[in-house]
C-alpha cells in the first residue's frame, strides 16, 4: 500500500519485458515474511486467542509481472496485475501483458486496492489511503477495452474500501482502518478494530455488516484486511497485509462477529488482495507477491475445511434456568 507507481515511460519499457516472461515453478517463501508470520501467530496464540485448524495451500503456478503491487483479478480468459493508478490485463495462457489502464499522475484515481470481475466488467476498490479522511469509490472497467466507464462514490465513509466481491446475488466489500499513523499525522488512520465487512444490494447500499474476529485483527494490525474473496466452497477467503495466509470464514448465525473456521498457509504471498478464478473446472485461488511484483496461483483445500459442529446457545426448561 506504499509503493509508487512507475512513469508511463517505464511501465512501457517493462511491458515489453514482461511479454518475454514465461510461466516458471514458485519458489519457497520469502524469509523476512515468514519471520514476521511466526512473529504474529507466536503473539496470538501467546494472548490466548482461539486457532481455528490450519492447512496448507499448494503452489501451482508463478508469472512475472511488472506491477502487481496491491492484488490481482482473474477471469476465464485473463488476469489482470493491480497497483495504484494502473491495472495491467495479461493473457492467462501466457502471461503476456496485453492492455493497461493508466490513470494520470494528477488525476482522481490515486490508489486501486483490488479488483474482481463480473460478466464483462472490472470493479476496481479504490481509496485515498493514506489521506485523510478516508474516502473510497468503485471504478469500473470494460475488460474488452481497459476503458473506465463508470464509477460509484461513498465519499467519507466507513474507512478505506480495500476489496469488492459478488456472490449470491450481492456485493461484499471490506472499509478497512488502520492502527498506522500516517505521515504528518497524530493520529491513528481510523483503528484496526473499526474494519468492517459489509453487505451491499445491487445500488451498493449497505444492507448489513459484520466485523473481524478479534485475533485476526490482533495478527495483521497496525495494518488491516486487505483482500477478499467467495470461494467455491461458499466461504469468504480474507487476506491480511502482510502474511502468507488467508483466514476462511462463514457468515454468522448470530452476533456481529464472521465465524473464523480454518487458516489456510500460501508460501511465498505476502498479503495483499486475492481472486477465486470460479471459470474453471477446478478453482484456484490467485494471489500476488508484491517484493518480486509476480502473480501466484494455488490449489487451495477447501474441501478439507469443516465447520464447528457445536452451537453457542441452547433451550432449557424448570430448574436449569439460569440467574
């Protein structure tokens, strides 16, 4: 979230680069992200907080980019690499860079968080981070062209929207906040504990919201959630910020809280947006690693997650009430 966009003259010359670049085997994690990774879960479980079970994603796939800094899309056809002004639309089979949306140095569009795809359209997330106050739009593509061709404001809101995803028949999307003080700043930019996911109608109007599980905001604090995305299992997949992990989760029964049910390792991704590609056969999940800008794709095993069995309330009758 604190890279800067290249020049127009660079990402040409880095396209044509690019377009030379060839599917190649994933690599092990990064050492310094797996550190802090041990450093995060050490501090969570130390504060005595529940750890739902923990399974392991297996690498499939890599392609170098030049700009995949803040998350990636994925359609039947194509995946598209996002950094703050730019979305870069590459060819699936090949990885070859095809079109890219360039917003102007001085233009509206300061800084894309994610995108998703619907039908023949790309909705970008996009917010002022780290500007305040928080401000946050949808920006939307044609993915035939790269062509912006619509928008849709929420002004100052609830944070920063950081994903968008459609699913039966809504919208969900993430306003993160952020114990990290920004520059020139005093004060926290909104506090990690007030990220929120949210339940949108098709006029992207809030219609009901739930909050992340305590430990998980302990985890990716001071930063927040950043990606997020419906799997094929009918669970919301978030990512944080900076770990190789994503934390699956189902709507809950009662309360406000989402239901944190399984955490699934993804070597080599630090953090960022993800995408389910639900074109295929089988499902995978696409993620980016954002010190060596290339997209990582993974069979993920959501098949293996279980949900608690156990519910958190029950019905008694005469002398087992209690006081």
């Amino acid at each position: 979230m604190r890279t800067k966009t290249k020049t127009a003259a660079g990402a040409a010359a880095s396209m044509a680069a690019a377009a030379l670049a060839v599917v190649t085997a994933l690599g092990s994690a990064d050492a310094s992200v797996r550190g802090q990774h041990t450093t995060a879960a050490s501090a969570a479980t130390a504060a005595g907080a529940p750890q739902p079970p923990v399974l392991a994603a297996t690498p499939d796939r890599t392609y170098d980019t030049f700009d995949a800094n803040q998350g990636v899309a994925v359609d039947k056809d194509h995946f598209y690499a996002v950094n703050n002004r730019t979305i870069t639309q590459h060819d699936k089979a090949t990885g070859k860079p095809l079109l890219q949306f360039v917003g102007d140095d001085d233009g509206p569009i300061i800084h894309m968080d994610s995108a998703t795809v619907v039908g023949d359209r790309l909705y970008a997330a996009t917010s002022n981070y780290d500007t305040t106050p928080e401000k946050s739009s949808i920006e939307v593509f044609d993915t035939r062209t790269m062509k912006h061709v619509d928008t849709f404001s929420f002004g100052i809101y609830r944070g920063s929207l950081t994903w968008l995803d459609r699913h039966d028949g809504a919208w969900y999307a993430a306003f993160a906040n952020y114990d990290e003080v920004p520059d020139g700043s005093t004060e926290p930019y909104g506090g990690t504990d007030n990220t929120q996911i949210v339940k949108l109608d098709d006029h992207f109007q809030v219609v009901q919201s739930w909050t992340v599980p305590q430990a998980i905001l302990d985890k990716v604090r001071p930063m927040s959630n950043s990606g997020g995305s419906w799997g094929p299992d009918g669970r919301l997949w978030l990512t944080g910020h900076d770990f190789g992990e994503a934390y699956v989760m189902n709507l809950p029964s009662e309360g406000s809280d989402l239901q944190w049910v399984a955490t699934v390792t993804l070597p080599g991704v630090e953090g960022q947006a993800i995408a389910w590609d639900r074109s295929t056969r089988t499902p995978e999940l696409w993620t980016i690693k954002r010190s060596t800008k290339q997209v990582l794709t993974f069979r993920a095993p959501y098949g293996a997650i279980k949900d608690p069995a156990a519910a958190q309330w029950k019905v008694v009758g005469p002398g087992h009430f209690q006081k």
